[in-house]
C-alpha cells in the first residue's frame, strides 16, 4: 500500500521543501475554504485521486546536469499545480517526480470526479506547452501520464501550512498509481470507478481490459480525450424514465408569468430549492411545454446561461454563457467565424449600430478581434468596459424583445461569479422596459456571490418578482416517482420503503438510491422488465449521495459540524431534513 507518511520527526526533504513551496501559492480564496474544512484526521472519504508522473524521467535525468533536471521539474510543478487548485483540489504529496492531487477531501464538491477529470487533461494541455519549451532549451522530450481513481480513502488532515499531516491509505490510491504507469504518454487513464461519473461530460476512448500490477482480474480502462461539446444528463437513471410528479401549482405559476410577458410586460421568476429538488427539471417541464409545438417556438424566444461548479472565480462565465446563448452561438467553439457571425446577428437586429456594439461582445466571448479593436479596447478602464457590456448587452435584449417575448434562464446560480452577478443586478429592471421573463434558479446558499441577484431582486423588482420554494415531494408522489421509475409488478414494501426513507422527498436521492439498488444488483432488468433479485438488509449510502451530503456539510459552520460528526459516528445516517432544520435554526 502506498502510505503518504509526512513524519514530523524528520527533517525536511528537498520534495517537502518544493510541496510547501507550491502549496504556499494557494489562492487565498481556496486556502480559506480548506482551513475551514471538517477535520478529517482518519475519516473515510470519497476522493478522486490524481496521479500525474514524468515519463522515463530516471533516462531523462541521467542525460543532464542535475540542477538543471531540478530546476525542470520545478518549473513544471509550478505551471501544473494551478490546474489543481481552478478545480478546488489540493496537493496531497510530491513524490520525485509525480504529484498526487485529491479531489474529494478536504473540500468534497458533488462533482469531483469531474473536477479531476478538467484538472488531469488541463495538466495535459499544459505539458504539451512546457514541452515545447524543454525541447528547444534542453532538446528531450518532457512528457506526463495521468491517471485518476475514484474511491473511499482514509485521509490525514490539512494542517495550517495546507499540507496533509498524516497519511492517505486506499485501494483508489494505489490504482491510480498504477493506472498512470499504464497509461500512454500525455494521457489521462481511468477505470471504471471514474468512468462511471464522468461518462456523460467527457469522451472517453475505451481501451478494453489490461491487466493492472497487484490486480489479480483484469480491469476495464479509458482514455479520457476531451469534454464533450454536447454534455449528456448528469442526472436521471438510463432508461428508466418519469413523467414530473407533483409540482403542479409551482409549474402553473411559471405559466401564468408566461402569460404575462406575451401580454407585453416584464417578471422576474426566482426558483429556489436545495439540490436535487427538481429546479431544472421545472423548468424543463416548462420549456417544454412552451416550446414543443412550432406555435410556441414562434411566440417565444427562450435563452439560457448557466454556471460551472467551479466558476465562481470565473469571471463573467455566467454572463459569457448567456450571451452565447442569446447570440444563437450554442456550443459553437470560438473562433473567428464566431466574430464574422456575431457582427451578421447584431446587423440584423440593430443595422448600422451594430458595429458599436460588436467589438466589445466580442471582446467578452474572447473571440479573435482586429488590431485596432484591440487597442481600442486596450485603452479602456475596466469600469467603461463594463458599462460597454452593459449596454450591448441591453441593446441586443432590446432588439430581440421587439420579435418576440424572452425567457431568460441563469442556471445554478448559487455557483455564479461576482461579475456576472453585478451585470445582472444591473439588467434587473429591464422587466419594467420589456416583455421578459426572467427566471433565476439557485439553491438557498445565502454566502453564495448570486445570492445577492436574490436580494436585489426582493429590493426593487416587488410585485414583479414572484418566488417558487422548492419543498420536498410529499410521501404520496414520492411513492408515485418510484413506481413510475420502477416499474415493477411486486417491489416489497421493505424494498420501496428503504428507497423513500433515503430519499426523504428529494427526486434526485430516488434516483440515487435506485441507481445504488441497481448497481448491488438488488434490482435486475430481465427481459425488458425489472425484478427484485436479492433481499436488502443493510444498505449503505450510495458514494455520490454520500458527497453530496458531504458537500454540504462543509458549508455548515463549525459546530454544527462537529455535532453532526458526533451524530455520524453514534449511526452514520444524514437526514436532510435534520440538516435543513438545523441550518435554519443557524439562521442559513
Ligand atoms: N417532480 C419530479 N418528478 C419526477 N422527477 C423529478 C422531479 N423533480 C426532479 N426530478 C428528477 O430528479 C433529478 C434531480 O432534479 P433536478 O436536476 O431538476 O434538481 P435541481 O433542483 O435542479 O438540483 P441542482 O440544485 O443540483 O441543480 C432529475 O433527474 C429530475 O429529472
Ligand atoms: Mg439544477
């Protein structure tokens, strides 16, 4: 087993010296957030570990002046790290020349394997640059392999210097130790613990099964090649399918605002519920509802933006996203034809004035401009800058609004960032110009930089804003969503109360439980219909719904943590409900 024994009895290494190095460039915003972390000291966690290594570094080194192979290695770590940290990783341990890299501990996020994923490929990317580099300088070809593992790991904490102080001991470790040496090189290798996460947002190449040292079976591997353009459903459970239970009231409502914007005026409608409640799903009940016959697709014209999970230091991805989206330029990559495009779509709408407009919309979707657009920009203050977004921004909204009613969605606005949150504030009052509605989706985490889109919406837009709040699904449609999901003839009681008693009304814990049944094989599909194949006695919180409440629980402050810790211990059972009472009583 691969211990990370960091003992404090020894001195330093030069490899303790260069991890302390790097680590002390964490950004302020991340350090904070782990030294605030639950204390993890031998607390089992879900992580994805990442091991990136140098290729045939030994042979590489031998050709060359030790310091100079030093002070390659170093430059490296320097340019590699930061990848680890835009997705709010941390660096566990430098060893020689590997690193390994935690996604998962001590900040769980819902989508870690995920994180790791961008991290391993951004390492990639990174490399190819820095290689060009060692081959011109030096003449040897730099290369890495990564390999990423997802699975319980017993973790040290983090000490005030943000380098783990004890050990990291799991089998996801030493896979992705061993995943790495076989991957090829400037490569990101996984096993089907990570492929099973990630599958949906990235391509993968599947390679077929090799055979792993210290693994007796063989296993099945991929090659992660790139995000895809076109991201499959992270949600939901494939082929089993549910019409929306519930949600009536909540759904009329978002029609009747509908109603009102075709009638000429602007609303704002803000959804808020905790995670997997069913926000999106709402809406795209709504969507569909409004845009599946051609008639609907005239009347309306529907756009979306929507946040990364790591975006919040993103500066305006929100609002990038939105423009996008308004632009008809979807999924598009950006590219010069983009700028050609744009300025064609801006012509349209607005003839001659387009062209005060296009050089700074481009200049916001970073697509390639002229010379002298960019020293026009160039000379600019940062806060005309943003003025001049504003106002394209409104411009465009305008001319569109003229053809038809808008509907705006900003997704997941909880991971929002400031910058796209303060445009927003400022296009708020467009509902009193246009006929637009505004709908804004954000789980209630009141620290959140959108959060304060909410209170600016609360403060000016009255009357026009109406809000939705999320709550559980009752037990009767709970029930409903599982045997619509489950179709089968006799699901035992003890089966379908195991899943409701998980699940405590959250749509997206059904589907996580169910997703947990299928794959212990409790529940097995036999000639196109399901079946019960084994009894349950015990069952234990499936990995990703255990994240998720983890992702939670970091946000709660300390002592509620520490008392949730001790209630972990005497029976490891999460109740979001306790959960929402007591971040409620936190004021939260
Ligand atoms: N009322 C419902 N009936 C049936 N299925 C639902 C319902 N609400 C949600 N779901 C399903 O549950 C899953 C989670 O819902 P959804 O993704 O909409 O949650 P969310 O509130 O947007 O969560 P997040 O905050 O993480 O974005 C989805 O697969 C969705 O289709
Ligand atoms: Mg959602």
């Amino acid at each position: 087993m691969l211990g990370l024994e960091r003992s404090k009895d020894h001195p330093a290494t030069p490899t303790d010296s260069r991890l302390a190095r790097l680590v002390a460039n964490t950004p302020t915003a991340l350090a904070e957030k782990i030294r605030s972390a639950t204390h993890l000291s031998g607390e089992r966690r879900v992580v994805t570990a990442l091991f990136a290594d140098v290729v045939g570094s030994t042979a590489l080194s031998a050709h060359m002046d030790p310091e100079d192979w030093t002070g390659i290695m170093n430059q490296a770590f320097e340019l590699l790290v930061p990848a680890v940290f835009l997705y709010e990783g941390t660096i566990a341990r430098l060893m020689g020349d590997s690193l390994l890299a935690f996604f998962g501990a001590p900040i769980a996020h819902e989508d870690d394997p995920i994180r790791a994923a961008h991290a391993a490929l951004e390492i990639i990317a990174t490399t190819q640059r820095f290689a060009d580099e060692v081959r011109r300088v030096h003449g040897i070809d730099f290369a890495v392999r990564v390999g990423l593992s997802t699975g319980p790991v017993v973790v040290g904490d983090v000490g005030s210097d943000l380098v783990y102080e004890y050990t990291a001991m799991g089998d996801a470790i030493n896979l992705a130790a061993r995943l790495q040496s076989a991957a090829r090189p400037m490569t990101v290798l996984i096993a089907e613990n990570t492929y099973r996460f990630i599958a949906p947002v990235f391509e993968c190449a599947d390679l077929g099964k090799i055979t792993i040292k210290g693994k007796t079976e063989r296993i099945q591997v991929y090659e992660v090649v790139e995000p895809k353009s076109k991201p499959g459903m992270l949600r939901g459970l494939k082929g089993l399918s549910s019409p929306m239970v519930g949600r009536a009231s909540e759904l009329n409502e978002l029609i009747h605002l509908t109603e009102i914007v075709q009638a000429g005026l602007g609303r704002t409608a803000l959804v808020v519920g905790e995670a997997g409640l069913g926000k999106s799903r709402l809406v795209a009940e709504l969507k569909s509802r409004l845009l599946d016959d051609e008639s609907g697709t005239r009347t309306f014209e529907w756009v979306e933006g929507h946040c990364l999970s790591y975006g919040q230091g993103l500066a305006y991805h929100l609002l990038i996203d939105m423009v996008r989206s308004i632009l008809g330029l979807g999924d598009k990559p950006s590219d010069e034809n983009n700028y050609t495009y744009i300025r064609q779509i801006a012509t349209h709408l607005l003839g001659e004035q387009a062209e005060e407009i296009t050089p700074y919309l481009g200049h916001l979707l970073s697509l390639p401009l002229e010379p002298e657009v960019i020293e026009r920009i160039r000379l600019t203050d940062p806060q005309s800058l943003q003025n001049q977004y504003l106002s394209s921004i409104r411009r465009i909204l305008f001319a569109k609004a003229a053809h038809h009613p808008l509907i705006l969605v900003c997704e997941d606005l909880h991971w929002a960032d400031p910058s796209s949150v303060e445009l927003l504030t400022k296009l708020l009052t467009l509902t009193n110009e246009l006929p637009i509605l505004f709908c804004f989706l954000t789980r209630p985490d009141r620290d959140a930089p959108g959060w304060r889109l909410v209170n600016a919406a609360r403060d000016r837009l009255g009357n026009g804003l109406v809000e939705i709040n999320l709550q559980s699904l009752t037990e009767t449609d709970s029930r409903q969503l599982v045997a619509n999901l489950l179709e089968i003839e006799a699901l035992p009681e003890k089966v379908r109360a195991i899943i409701l008693k998980k699940a405590e009304g959250n749509p997206f814990f059904v589907e996580e439980v169910i997703r947990m049944l299928i794959d212990q094989e409790v529940i097995v599909q036999k000639n196109g219909s399901w079946a019960v194949e084994k009894s349950i006695d015990t069952v234990e919180i499936p990995d990703n719904l255990q994240s998720l409440l983890l992702a939670r629980i970091d946000r709660l402050p300390e002592d509620v943590k520490r008392a949730l810790r001790v209630a972990s211990v005497i029976g490891r059972r999460f109740s979001v409900r306790v959960l929402e009472q007591v971040m409620e009583r936190q004021g939260y």
